[in-house]
C-alpha cells in the first residue's frame, strides 16, 4: 500500500472487503452455478445486489470505477441482455465470476487497499505534504520521496524556530530539538528532549542522506540499455515499506514541531494558521 495504514483500519477495511466478496461474489456465484434464476430478471436482480456492494464498497475509493470489477459487471451485464437460454446465461455467468475469484481478485483486492490508503492519507497528512509525496510513491521513486518530505521538514522548523544561522540537515534538527532558549522544548526532563533530538537527527542521517547520495548499483550497458526500453520503474535504494515508514516518522515530527512552537509561545494561536505546513 502507499500509505502505511494502522492496524485497526487494515481490520475494518479488511472485513468490509470480505463481507463484500462473500455476500456479492460468491453468493452470484453460487446462484449461477446452481441455476437459482427462475428468469432473466432474477439474474439482473443478483447483478444489482453486486453492483450496489461495488458501489458502497468503493464510496471513498471512486478511482477503482474503471477498474477490475467493473469490467467484470459490465460483462454479466451485457450476457444477460443477450437474453440467452437460463441455463446458457447461467453457465457462462458463472465463469466470468469464477475467473475473477481465481485470477483477478488479488489484483482488485491490492488495488482497493491501495486507494483506501490514499484516501485515509488525505486525512492524515497536510495537502503539501501529501501532494509532494504522493506521485512519487506512486511512480516508485521512494528515495526522492524520503528526500522530499525532509526538505518539507526543514522548512517547517526553520520558520518555526528561524535560526541566526543558515543550519541545515540534522544540525538544523539537532538545534530546533536542542530544548535550549527559542527552541522546541519538550515539557519534560532531558532525556525526552535528548531522545526526540536523536531521533529527529538519527532519521534523517540514516535514511535522507543515504536516499539522496547513494546509488543502488551500476549496471552493466545491455541492462541499461533493456531498463531504458522497458521503462522500468526507477533506481532506488529504499524500498516501499521503508519509505511509507520514513515519511510517517518525519510528518510526525512535523506535526510535533509545530505543537511544541506553540506551546513554547514561538508562534501564536492566531499564527498557527500561517504555519506553511504546521498542520500535517
């Protein structure tokens, strides 16, 4: 998925999609392969139960309209129109569905929590944020997406804390975190402050530096040459699940920037609003 999702709301999508599968699919399959239809209509009635299912399954996920499963509805649609002998529509109804259980349905099934995530990350991350990030996790280039979202970092800390110096990478994280006068100070003893310091640095150093300056390996000119042909996906020296995990470490520690800035009164309750991306 493109956007790490809690446990809780896996379960909940993970159930509903269940729920849809075996109430609409193959409830429609087993009507068909038992051949329940008494007449045309009844199977347009079944086709409109999983069509009702597709539609409140996707309510938030409207991208997934032209995908997999609406293929597949369309197709049931159009059989039934052909106003073929019961049996006849039944049987090749019920292939169509059996092929989509067997074969299409991890792709419909990745796809849905695909867009279920992005849908939840519109929520969850601010619209600069999101907008930076989103095409490049899409395309696969997680590095400059790891990148990205620690550039959106450093620029939230600077006009938080707007050092006297043109700090950068973690020595800029390392003085906003510090505690010290006119920065985040944490409400709590040192080693929380020292702990959210480290961890703000200790991120940035491990997987921004690296996502920026290292190359995964060189290959040889045949390879480059096919990958250039193919249009593979990019270069990368992080994988997906890195990335997702690296961009939600660094929008939380945007976030508690900018609750820190206020509580530290750097930053007023009526300047909360101006903050550029204060409220991922």
């Amino acid at each position: 998925m493109n956007i790490l999702l809690s446990e809780s709301a896996v379960r909940a999508y993970a159930d509903e999609y269940i729920d849809f599968i075996k109430d609409c699919l193959q409830r429609f399959e087993v009507f068909c392969a038992l051949r329940l239809g008494k007449s045309h209509k009844e199977y347009e009635d079944r086709l409109g139960v999983l069509e009702l299912g597709y539609q409140q399954l996707t309510r938030d996920t409207p991208s997934l309209g032209n995908r997999v499963l609406s293929i597949l509805i369309r197709q049931i649609s159009e059989l039934i129109e052909l106003g073929e002998a019961l049996d006849i529509t039944a049987g090749r109804c019920e292939v169509l569905i059996r092929w989509f259980l067997t074969v299409d349905e991890s792709l419909f099934r990745r796809d849905y929590l695909d867009c279920r995530a992005r849908s939840l990350a519109r929520t969850t991350y601010s619209d600069p944020l999101f907008l930076e990030i989103d095409k490049l996790i899409e395309d696969a280039n997680y590095d400059s997406a790891i990148v990205e979202v620690f550039k959106i970092l450093e620029c939230n800390l600077r006009h938080l804390v707007q050092p006297a110096s043109q700090l950068h990478g973690q020595n800029l994280l390392r003085k906003a975190f510090s505690g010290e006068e006119g920065t985040l100070k944490v409400a709590g003893n040192l080693g929380e402050q020292k702990a959210l310091a480290d961890l703000a640095a200790g991120v940035y150093g491990h997987f921004r530096n690296p996502s920026a300056h290292r190359h995964v390996f060189s290959p040889d000119l045949g390879t480059l040459v096919n990958m250039i042909i193919s249009h593979d996906k990019p270069l990368t020296y992080h994988d997906e699940v890195t990335a997702q995990t690296v961009i939600a470490v660094a929008a939380l520690l945007i976030k508690s920037s900018t609750i820190l800035a206020i509580q530290n009164n750097l930053v007023n309750e009526d300047g909360r609003s101006m903050l550029p991306f204060g409220s991922v």
